[in-house]
C-alpha cells in the first residue's frame, strides 16, 4: 500500500484539505527566481531516483519538491499514525498465502482477473537519462491468463471509496507502475486495481473488527508517465521555485522571521 502517503495521509491532509484558516500571503521577493538559488546537493555518478510520491509532492508544492531532491530538506514530520503500515503488512502476508497458487484469495476471487505474480517482483526501476531515474514499489500484481500484468495498490481508508472521486495521485500512482511494467519488458492489461480496505459497522466488535474491500479498477495511462517525468526534471533543473500559496509552513516562516 503505498498507502502511500499512507503515514503521510494525517500530515498532509492536515496541510492541503483547507483546515487551517487561510490568511493574506505575503511574501515579498519569494517569486521564483527573484532569489539566489542554492546549489544542489549531487554524488557524483549516483543517479536521482524519482517516485510516484516525489511527483506528487511536485503537483501540490513545486518548492517542497526541488527543496526536497536537490538539497535534501524535508518538512517535518510531526505525529503521523502507524496503523496504515502495519495494515500494509497483515494484507501482504494475508495475500502471500495464495501465491504459487491458482487460487485468489478470497476477499478479492471474482472481482479481479488473473492469478498472483509469483514470484513477485515489488521494485522497479527505469533509466530516464544519465542523471534521473524513476522506481516504483508495487503491492501486487495479477497476470492475467494472456500474460498481460496489472498492477494493484492496497489502500487502507476510513470509509467507503465509493462516495469520493479517486484522486489523482492514485490515478498517476497506477500510471507509472504500468509504466514500469512496460520498460520491464513485462506487457501489461491496461487496468490497474486499487483495493480499499476500511472499517465496516458492526453490533458484535468482540467478535471481531469487521473490514469492508473495494475494488476501483482503473484503466492506465502509462503515456502519460514520461512527459509529467520530464516536467519534474526540468523543475529540478531550474531556480528554486515559488512556495505555494496555500500552504502555512512556509508562510509561517516568513512572519516568524520578523522578530
Ligand atoms: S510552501 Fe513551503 S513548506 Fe509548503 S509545501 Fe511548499 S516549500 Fe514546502
């Protein structure tokens, strides 16, 4: 579950949903390029690795994103919750059990098509240029019956997916590891699973904690990738730009600089 941003989930919910009041922003000289721009930390002959999460913190916050992969800054991470890791791990090793096997384990037979990869390979890598690469860690993946593979992301939620859009970074998510597939010679079905799993109502929890599964399959577009890609690089490659406008850390920091 790259759950991705799985732990991040609390933190930046907290900093992107509109929680905090929204004050007058001002940052005089903050535009990009208006300051000088920091030299960027590189090893020589190491490669920067890319991820879905990397460009996902480039659509929220293009300033986060260059601070991140070229100096190295990260923002804090304050109280995060656990519990979507450790639900990452029951579901692997619940799904690990069927694996080698030409059974699905039953909280998704019928409702996905093909068997589990096994062996399973979780990490992928692809060369963009000498100096960027892109990796991906998946959660599953199915082969279909004609050898095409699709790519499956666990989510742990807190309701039902059903009443919300999927969000785009899950979409980008499947994108680019069908993407992966692909430069790893492995053909892939065009879909991609997301496979929620959140607490169900129940009169009888001493029974047990009943979880709810949902299936959003999504049709990939791993075209997609490689432009959105060149995008972050070119980022990279430029000034340090603008914070965001909605984001209160920054902000933050620029008022409590006065004093
Ligand atoms: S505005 Fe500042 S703290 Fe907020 S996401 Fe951007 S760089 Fe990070």
């Amino acid at each position: 579950m790259a759950r991705q941003r799985r732990p991040d989930d609390i933190r930046q919910g907290a900093l992107f949903t509109g929680s905090r009041p929204r004050r007058p922003v001002v940052r005089p000289g903050r535009r990009a390029g208006t300051r000088r721009t920091p030299t960027p930390i590189r090893t020589p002959g190491k490669k920067i690795w890319l991820s879905a999460t990397g460009i996902e913190t480039h659509r929220r916050c293009p300033r986060c994103f260059w601070l991140q992969y070229n100096l190295r800054i990260y923002q804090p991470e304050g109280i995060v919750s656990r519990l979507a890791n450790r639900f990452d791990g029951v579901i692997k090793r619940y799904f690990d059990l069927y694996r080698g096997t030409n059974e699905l384990p039953p909280l998704v037979a019928g409702q996905v098509v093909g068997r589990l990869e096994s062996p399973f390979q979780e990490l992928y890598f692809a060369t963009l240029n000498q100096r960027y690469g892109f990796k991906g860690k998946l959660d599953e993946c199915l082969v279909r019956p004609d050898g095409r593979y699709t790519p499956v992301d666990h989510k742990t939620a807190s309701s039902d997916p059903n009443t919300r859009e999927i969000i785009p970074a899950y979409q980008f998510q499947l994108d680019s590891y069908a993407w992966l597939l692909g430069q790893n010679e492995k053909p892939t079905s065009g879909l991609g699973h997301l496979i929620y799993f959140y607490p169900a109502e129940s009169q009888h929890l001493h029974q047990g904690f009943p979880m709810e599964v949902t299936i959003k399959t999504l049709t990939t577009k791993p075209t997609s990738v490689r432009p959105i890609l060149e995008q972050a690089i070119s980022l990279l490659e430029g000034p340090l730009p603008a914070p965001a406008d909605d984001c209160p850390f920054c902000l933050y920091v620029e008022q409590v600089k006065r004093f």
